[in-house]
C-alpha cells in the first residue's frame, strides 16, 4: 500500500498559476522610431501590427517538461512511501535487576544437589538463575554482582544469553570478600533510573550479612520503595554461622517487607529452585503488545524522475537551438 506522509503539499500544485496570474511578465519601455503612414506600410507589406510588449513565446516541449517536472516536485513533497503490513511486537511489561552476593562465604561447599552431593554455593546459584533467566524471553534484565563492592555487570537488556554468559564467568572473591547489601541495593535504584517502565522488580540473593555498606540496606529498600522497586530478597547458607559467614535473614526480611516484596530462604539446591518458581507464580511475568506498520520513503523516485526531465528537455532544446543556428 502506498500512502503520503505530506498530503498537504498537493496544494501546492496551481502554484505557478496563482504566480502568472498575481506577477505578469515583465514589461520595459525602450527607445523605437515612429514611422508616418505606418498602418499603410503594414498593409502594404501585408502583415499585422502587434502590441510595443514582445513576450517571448515557449514551445510545447518546455512548457510540457516544466509542468511535469512541478508536479513531480509536488509529489516528492508529499514524501510518499510503501507501508508494509501490520507488524505486532510482544515486550515484557516489567524490568528485573538479579542483585548476586559473589562474596568470599559462597565458596562454600553446602548446598545439595538432589541426589545429596556437595555443591559450591556460587554454582548452585548459577545454575538454577540460568534457567530462570530462559524462562524470561522477552524481558529485560540487568545482572548486579556484589561483595565489598557492588558492580554492575550488564545493564538493562533484552540480551539474555549475554546476562547468562556473564553470570557464568563470575567467580567468587571477584567483588571482595565481605558482603554490601545496602550498596548492591543502591546500585539497583541507579540501574533502574533508564527504566520508563511502571513494575520494577529486584531479585537480591545474599548468604552474609552487611559489613561495608555505605548506606545501610533497610535505608536502601526504603528509598527504593519510593521509586517503585519490589524486592524479593533470597537468603542462602548458615544463618548460625558467625561475622560475613552469618546470613542476616532478619535484615533480608526487612528489606522486602519494605518494597512491599518476598522474603525466600534456601537450604539447597531443589529450595532454590522452588525459591523461583514461587516468584515466578507471585510475580507472573506481565506484557504488552505494540503494533505499526513498517514504512520506506518513495520520494527519491519523482526527485530522480523531475532531474531527468530537465536535463533531457535542457539538452534536447540547446541541441536543437545549435542546429537552427547551423541551418539559419
């Protein structure tokens, strides 16, 4: 289907009439002779006398080539263009930010796999957000990784075989050994700064408690609360154990409780599995479908059309006009 971004510039079209007609040509007094007896010369020489005004006259072919070339020009105006068919896109309705503790503890080999063997916590994690993440086709998602420090290792993005690959060259200790929650929080805030989207959801798993935040987590999750975060805060390993190896479930609960979020603990690797599935029930995964039409411009077609127009009509009448001089 063809239509016309401009329309309006076919009225453009009775242009150069409305100019002949408001700006005649131009007419200019020169010196002549006055001959006596001059009605009986032109009798005599058998001709008609016309107006002092000489307009010089067009031939068919310019007057042809410059109403053709305006109209094209018109056209070209109106920017007419192909508009394809109807294209409808599906997109989540929703952000996620997977906030990853990396700190020294998750080396620790205690969770079960469930056939009862050992597993490094860090590789539990990754393995059960791996296939988290699949499940999230068509969402955006950002990866924070945090220990003493918080990093952001891939903002905001539809790129989920990226987030996976970065998530499985994560390595403990990378961040530091000790635990900022607050930070990683913080952080999170600042990466849903570029979002325009209404649900934001922050997934924070931790296995110690905050020893080097800047800005403490329940602050945190209150000033993100504000900003229309939801957190859903995962605690895994020892809540017995003693300094950064102590997984601090009651700061965890805190910090849902205020974003209105889901306070999880995880012993092993089935309750971490069970862990997402249960957000993905609370937190079903929300879309929203855009429609349009894919346009291409057409207006380089009566551009091109109207430039050779001229030129041949230029060239054909400087040809012509050299050969009546020839001839003459």
């Amino acid at each position: 289907m063809i239509g016309f971004a401009f329309p309006w510039a076919f009225l453009a079209l009775p242009l150069p009439l409305l100019v002949l007609w408001l700006v005649p040509a131009h007419k200019e007094q020169v010196p002549a002779l006055r001959f006596p007896f001059f009605r009986r010369i032109t009798r005599t020489a058998g001709t008609t006398p016309g107006p002092g005004a000489v307009v010089l006259s067009r031939s068919r072919l310019q007057m042809g080539a410059a109403v053709l070339v305006w109209c094209l020009l018109c056209l070209a105006m109106a920017r007419p263009e192909r508009i394809g068919d109807a294209v409808e896109v599906t997109r989540a309705a929703r952000d996620v930010v997977l906030a990853i503790d990396i700190s020294g503890s998750m080396d620790t080999r205690d969770f079960r796999t469930p056939d009862g063997a050992p597993k490094q916590r860090l590789a539990a994690v990754r393995d059960v957000v791996d296939g988290f993440i699949a499940g999230r086709d068509g969402d955006r998602m950002a990866l924070i990784v945090f220990g003493t420090r918080a990093y952001v290792q891939s903002p905001l993005t539809e790129d989920l075989d990226t987030i996976t690959t970065l998530l499985g060259q994560t390595q403990v200790g990378m961040a530091g050994p000790h635990t900022a929650l607050g930070d990683a929080i913080g952080l999170s805030i600042r990466t849903f700064e570029i979002s325009d989207i209404e649900q934001r959801l922050l997934i924070l798993l931790s296995d110690g408690a905050d020893t080097g935040s800047r800005m403490s987590p329940v602050n945190a999750a209150e000033i993100a609360a504000g900003k229309g975060i939801e957190i859903y805060a995962i605690g895994v390993g020892d809540p017995k154990g003693s300094g950064d190896n102590r997984v601090d479930l009651e700061t965890l609960k805190a910090i849902a409780s205020r974003t209105g979020g889901e306070f999880f603990f995880a012993e092993d690797e089935a309750g971490l599995t069970d862990v997402y599935d249960r957000i993905d029930t609370l937190a079903p995964r929300e879309t929203r479908s855009l429609s349009y039409r894919p346009k291409s411009s057409l207006a380089h077609i009566p551009l091109a059309v109207a430039a050779a127009i001229g030129l041949l009509a230029t060239g054909f009448l400087a040809f012509s006009g050299r050969i009546g001089r020839r001839t003459a």
